[in-house]
C-alpha cells in the first residue's frame, strides 16, 4: 500500500515511513495484501545487542569478584585445574586430576559445572550440524542424544534409573536408598530410561535445524547448573556419606550465585529475550523435581543428582520444540 505522500508535495522520507507501519499493521490485521513482508520483527534492531552488554558484563564481573583466585586455591586446586577436573568428572574426556583426588577440589569443580555443560553443548551441536549435512534427519537426531550418554559415561543415566527404582518402589525411606544402592537395574529404572531417550529424541526432531544448536548447547549446561542448584539445596540423603556428600558440604552460597551467573548470561546470550521465558520454568521445574525427590528419600545422593539433571535436560529440548514451533 502506498500514501502517495511524496507525489504530493509531502515529505518523501516520511511517506516511506507511514507506508512501512501500514504494512507492519496489516500483517499484525492478519492482512495478505503486503506478500514481501514475511517476518515481524516484535523487537527494533539494536536491542539485543544492548541487552546483552547491559546482562552479561554485570554477570562477568560479579562472577570475577565471586571465583578469585584465592577461592580456587581454598578449593582444592588452581583455575585450570578445577575446570580439567571438572571436566574429567563430568565426561569421559582424559583430562585433569585423578579420580582418587576428586575430593581436593569439590569447590573448584563445581564451580566449572555449567561450563563443562555448555563445552559439551557445542561437541553435540557440531555433532549434529554434521548429521544433518549428511542428510540423516531423525537418526542423527538419535545419534546426538545418544553421543552426550557416551560422552558423560552414562553417569547422569545411571543416577536417573536406579533413582526411579528407588523412588517409585513405594517401600521405606531405608529401603529405597538400599534399592538405589543396586547395581542391577528393576523396572522403573528401564521404563525411565526408554522414556527420557525417546523425549529427547523426539524433542529434538521437532526442533527446526536452524535453531537446534541454541538449546543442544543450552541441554548440557541446564542439567549441569540444575546439579549444583539441588547439591546446594538439599541435604544428603545417606548418614554414611559418599562423593555427593563432600559436593554438598562444597556448595555454598559462592558457588551457587557463581554458577547461576554464567547459566543466565550464557541463556541470554544464546537465546535473547526468550531467555526470559526459559529461564523461569527451568529454575520452576529444577525446584519441583529436586523437592519431590528430597521428600521421598528425606534428602538427595549422586544419583538423584544425575536424574535432576536428566529431567532438565529433557525440559529444554521440549521447550525448544514448543517455542520454535
């Protein structure tokens, strides 16, 4: 549609200008008429950009004067060596401490959760560029999910199964917490197992391939961060202690606020303004889910973690499907 402002004798410029927020209307109206337009823009150029600076460099600081190095040190272990120690922890990847020194650097390695999240989100996203260049679809879907259980050692899974035979075996609190101590896998553990891996790669299908990569990145960094949310907020569940006991003790406030820093600013940066509707039912769902856990077994272990994390990772592919739909 044209006013016809500049023939005239109005002004030219803003003739264009009217015609612009006519057809910006009528596509608002539902009107076909303006068939160049095929994308709203809700959002004016610029503003992105300005949030970005305005969330992430307050982030980047607070996160500084939280993580100094002195924090590190009294955590067991220098900057590098807690993020490799992490790492090491979390995957199958070769690197940092070993095992048996685990316990020097339970501060440390915590604070590097997200982090070692968001390096196995972009293996995963770079993993699934290339299925999709080779025209696989539904199956390099499927060899994604499954890449991020062989990358973690199968260590988030395993929490999650021998959880599930524990929580919903409607036996004792003692009783459940001897079942999750099983090394053999029951029923729920299985059914639990299928349906998370079969929602992840569903989930993940129904995502356009255009906006895979932003939650394939975000998936591992949720679970991870949704980790230290439940270390830090429930007490362990075994008297005896084991390793999550000593991450429980380590999880303070710092490591709390620190690490919940970098998931916002990383979410914001890779997600813009829906950040502001993802984060939300990420941090609501990790609440729900931690909490009912906690009530069953009067408090959480390793393996409640690993579920935790399971479930939230399954959310944000769920809401990549829904919100990119």
């Amino acid at each position: 549609m044209d006013l016809g402002l500049g023939e005239s004798g109005g002004n030219p410029e803003r003739a264009r200008h009217c015609n612009r927020v006519i057809s910006r209307d009528m596509v608002l109206l539902g009107s076909q008429e303006p068939t160049q337009i095929h994308k709203l823009t809700v959002v004016p150029r610029g503003v992105g950009r300005r949030v970005y600076i305005i969330v992430s460099l307050p982030a980047f600081l607070l996160w500084e004067s939280f993580f100094d190095s002195d924090f590190f040190i009294r955590g067991g272990g220098d900057l590098l060596g807690c993020f490799l120690s992490a790492v090491s922890f979390l995957t199958i990847i070769p690197v940092g401490r070993e095992d048996g020194k685990i316990t020097k650097y339970f501060s440390g390695v915590l604070c590097f959760f997200p982090l070692v999240g968001l390096f196995l989100g972009s293996l995963l996203a770079a993993l699934s560029f290339g299925m999709e260049g080779l025209g696989l679809g539904g199956a390099g879907d499927a060899v994604t999910v499954i890449a991020l259980v062989i990358l973690t050692g199968g260590l988030h899974m395993d929490g999650l199964m021998d959880t599930a035979d524990g929580v919903f075996s409607g036996k004792s609190r003692y009783k459940k917490l001897e079942i999750m101590r099983d090394s053999r896998v029951g029923a729920m553990g299985i059914m639990a197992f299928i349906s998370i891996m079969l929602l992840k790669i569903y989930f993940l299908g129904e995502i356009p391939f255009t906006a895979k990569w932003k939650y394939l990145i975000l998936m591992p960094a949720a679970g991870r961060w949704a980790m230290v949310f439940a270390i830090h907020g429930y007490p362990y569940a075994r008297s005896e202690g084991g390793l999550g006991k000593g991450f429980t003790n380590a999880a303070g406030k710092k490591v709390m606020v620190g690490t919940s820093l970098v998931f916002i600013m990383a979410a914001v940066i890779i997600l813009g303004g829906h950040a502001f509707y993802f984060l939300p039912w990420v941090i609501l769902l990790t609440l729900l889910v931690s909490k009912f856990i906690a009530k069953s077994l009067g408090g959480l272990t390793g393996d409640c973690y690993g579920a935790v994390c399971e479930i939230v990772e399954t959310f944000v592919l769920f809401f990549g499907a829904v919100s990119e739909f």
